[in-house]
C-alpha cells in the first residue's frame, strides 16, 4: 500500500520550484533589489514566475525578465 504524504511534506516538483525561485531571488538581489523587495516581488508574482519556471528559464534569466519588465 502506497504511504500517503504527511501535510507537512512538499512534493518534489513543488520543492525544485522553490529552490528555483531561491536562486531568482539571488539575481534579483544582485541586479539591486534587497533581498526584502525580491521575497515581496516572487511571491506578489509566483503565478508568473512559475510559468517562467516551466517555460525552461534558467533563474538567471527569469531574474532579468524580472528587471527588464517588473510584473504590475
């Protein structure tokens, strides 16, 4: 019988999306955001980030998408 995910637990896409943004925060904060304004900016825009991720964007460039074109 298959063991059913606790609540707590993140799937592994889920996570490599996160670690993704992680790092799009890293080329946001070194393109001159604080580390505050780029937290703020992913999650205000996750939907578009996450289409950013499943579009093959590396973070760097889903980071200068980002500051090229912010996101109203």
């Amino acid at each position: 019988m298959a063991k059913k995910p606790k609540q707590d637990e993140i799937d592994p896409e889920t996570m490599a999306i996160i670690e993704w943004c992680i790092e799009v925060e890293g080329f946001l904060v070194a393109g001159g955001a604080t580390q505050e304004q780029a937290q703020e900016h992913i999650e205000e825009e996750v939907e578009w980030f996450t289409d950013l991720y499943y579009d093959g964007l590396t973070p760097e460039q889903a980071a200068k998408e980002a500051l090229a074109d912010p996101q109203p």
